[in-house]
C-alpha cells in the first residue's frame, strides 16, 4: 500500500513538474486556457483505489501546487481533495461494468467540472467578472479541455488493458 | 465503544475529507489576499443576515428583563433631560442678569431669593446678600425685566425687600409714551395699579408704566408694568390697572442696585411739609 502511494506520489510530483513548465506547449494561450494533468491523476486514483486515497492525493497533489504557485495556499487542495473524493463514488473496484469507455469520459468531465468549479469560482471572487462568466469562460473551457486530454490517457489505458488481458 | 468504533470505519472516507476540507479552509482563509477579504465580508454578511432573521423572533425570556433596563434607563433619562432644561433655563436667567449688570451704570449686587411670600398684602422676599454685601435700607431691587421692590430690612448676610404687591410701597411712576405721572400701588386684594390719574389723561391699555425721576429712591426709567385695563374710578380720577413687569412667581435672582436716596433732596422736601 505504502509502495502505491509512494508511486502515485512520484507520477504527482512528476505531472506537477511537467504542470509547471511544459504545459503551455500544448495551452490555448490565446484562450488562456490549459489542460489540468494533475487533476487528471487525482481523479484517475479515486477511480482506482476509491474515496480515501482520492482525498490523500487530491490533497497532496493540490497543496503541492499551492506551495509552487505560492498565491493562494489551501484552494487547490481544496479543489482537488473534493475532486479525487468525487471520484471515489465510481471505483472500478466496486462498478467495474458501469466503467465503459464514454462513461469514463463523463467521470473525468464530471470530477474536473466540479475541482475547477470550486477553484475558479473561488479565485476569481472580488473580481469584475460575473459568476457566469467564470463558470464559461474558465471553469468550462479548462474542465472541456482536461476532459479531452483525459480521453487520449483513457483511450491509452483500456487499449493497453486489452493488450494485457490478450 | 465498539459501535462507535464501527461507526468511525463506516464513515472514515467522510471524516478523512472532512479533515483534508477543514485543513484547507484554513490554509485558504489564512491568506489575506482581495478574494479572501471578498469572502470574508460575504461571510460576515451572510451571517449577519441569518443573525438579523433569528433576532426578529421575539425572545419571551429576554423582554422582561430588557423592558425592565429600559424602564430604569427612561427614568434615568428622564431626570437629565429635566436636569438639563433647569440648566438651560438657569443659564438663560443668569445670563439676562448678567446683561443687566454690565448696563448698570451705579453698580449692583447680586443675590438669590431664599424665601418669598406673595399671598398676603404686605409682601415681601428674603435675599441672601445683607450689610456684609453693602446693601442698604431702601436700596431699590430689581431685574432685568424692570422693578422688584426695595430694602427694608438688612441682616449681616440676609436682606428683606417689600415688592410691589405690597401696600406699604408707593412708587412715584408715569406712562412711558404720554408721561402722565401718578402714584404706582398695589391695592391690597391681587391689583397694581396707577393711582392719582386725572380722567383726561392719555392713558390706553399696553402702555408702559415706568418709574419716575420725581422718586428719591428709585432712579428713573425702570419699567413697572403695562396697562391692563383702564376706566374711571370717579368723577376726578382714573382707575388704571396694571400688568407687572417682573414674574414674581418665577422670580430666583435678583439685584440689588447700589443707590440710596438723596439726602439733601429729601431733608428739603421733609422740612417744607413741615412747614
């Protein structure tokens, strides 16, 4: 369990890292909008390992990035904790059949919708921008553009299942 | 305990977010940052309002006892409200008085009224000012709404003045527009009147009735009263009554003006009526 963990936590620190500075290779900058890999991954361990170790990562992952971005310490972790613990209620451990591939699909978007949702709507409080447009411009997009992301590693992960099944 | 212990497993998933939530909340809400300050006022106003709902019930147990507080505090109120209006109406007293003084040319004293009687027809006031005061006999007392009387008794520290409606005072006065002279009285059953006014004379109701400069006790020019009512007495004379100048129910501080009469002027008039 603790080798999991230690596991998770390395492709954490290592999708953190890559978070940081490599993603605006691949970020809308005319949008500003960019994919959320380490959401990807909190999601991608309450699916896997359920609630508890979706919150534990959620919340490491996300203080992690607090501490690098060093503006608003605790609303990533916030953020993400509900996100991995979101993802918890579709473990593939307990709803195996349920987990196709579109269905998966609308996990990843329904657990980042609600991560970003708490985060931008947070962040952006105070500002001149109206709730709608926070949720349209920013929360959507980056949730939409994560989702999509997420579709190429889910695509990866059920193709390289069947391989191994094979 | 061990259902307990049961229940903690049950229910670990939500305790352990619980934890992760609250430890984020405060790190969130230990930053000081525009979105935190927007939170918190949203917060504060958030809980100000349900506040402000829950306080709209009436709370039975408490308005007896805040409906006590707020009685004493009405009475308590109450007393400094009429504390304060004594105040105001002292100082606007003191302060006519205190005109009068600067206008009087032959000085005065100041004294207060320490007993008074207004009901018998030899009235008279007791001023807390006496010889050691330098009043004297016959001193004329006034106000600043015109003439109180004069000195008739004096103590080291206490004096004693007849006031108008006293029927041993007459008062040599004319009517201020038409100079008409007579002799001011009170006549013993609650009147001021204007004696010794021939029935032609110019005299109407409102006219201002003034001591005069005949008075070897009074200097001239202090007002006595207006003319209430005028009519006649009989075939020679005028009945005029008169409306007094000063408030004697209200009268508190008076002064004493340092005049005395003219020694030589009197001895004069005394020796020619002896004649």
């Amino acid at each position: 369990m603790i080798v999991s963990y230690l596991k998770y936590i390395a492709v954490i620190i290592l999708l953190v890292a890559v978070q940081k500075t490599l993603i605006w290779l691949i970020a809308l900058s005319n949008y500003n909008i960019a994919p959320d890999l380490v959401i990807l991954m909190v999601i991608y361990v309450g699916i896997a390992r359920g609630h508890i170790e979706g919150s534990i990562i959620g919340f490491l992952s996300g203080l992690m990035i607090d501490m690098l971005s060093g503006s608003f310490l605790g609303l990533s972790a916030l953020s993400y904790t509900l996100a991995g613990f979101i993802a918890g209620y579709f473990c593939i451990r307990e709803r195996e059949e349920f987990l196709k591939k579109y269905f998966l699909i609308g996990i990843v978007f329904l657990c980042a919708l609600i991560g970003n949702s708490i985060y931008f709507l947070i962040f952006y409080q105070g500002s001149p921008i109206s709730v709608f447009n926070i949720f349209l411009i920013y929360v959507l997009s980056t949730t939409t553009y994560t989702t999509i992301v997420g579709s190429l590693f889910i695509l990866f992960i059920k193709d390289s299942k069947k391989t191994a099944y094979s | 305990m061990k259902t307990i212990g049961l229940l903690i497993l049950r229910i670990k998933e939500y305790l352990i977010l619980t934890v992760f939530v609250v430890i984020s909340l405060v790190l969130i809400f230990n930053n000081d940052n525009t979105q935190i300050r927007f939170l918190r006022a949203f917060a504060i106003g958030f809980v100000g309002t349900l506040q402000s709902g829950v306080s709209a019930v009436p709370n039975v147990f408490e308005l007896q006892s805040e409906n006590k507080y707020l009685r004493e505090k009405n009475i308590e109120l109450a007393n400094e409200v009429a504390s304060l209006k004594e105040a105001k109406l002292e100082n606007i007293r003191l302060s006519k008085l205190l005109t009068l003084k600067e206008a009087n040319v032959l000085g005065v004293i100041s004294a207060s009224i320490v007993n008074k009687s207004l009901v018998q027809t030899r009235n008279t006031i007791t001023i807390n000012a006496g010889e050691n005061d330098s009043i004297k006999v016959n001193m004329p007392v006034v106000t600043d709404d015109g003439l109180v009387g004069k000195i008739v008794g004096v103590s080291k520290n206490y004096s004693i003045a007849q006031i108008l409606y006293n029927k041993d005072l007459r008062i040599s006065a004319k009517v201020q527009r038409s100079r008409v002279d007579g002799i001011f009285t009170y006549d013993g059953v609650g009147n001021l009147v204007l004696t010794n006014v021939p029935k032609a004379a110019d005299v109407n109701p409102g006219d201002l009735i003034i001591t005069s400069e005949y008075s070897n006790l009074f200097p001239g020019g202090i007002p006595l009263g207006t003319v209430l009512e005028t009519g006649n007495l009989d075939n020679l004379f005028k009945k005029i009554t008169v409306k007094p100048a000063v408030n004697f129910n209200i009268l508190e501080e008076i002064f004493v003006v340092k005049s005395q009469p003219n020694k030589e002027k009197s001895d004069l008039e005394k020796l020619f009526m002896n004649k």
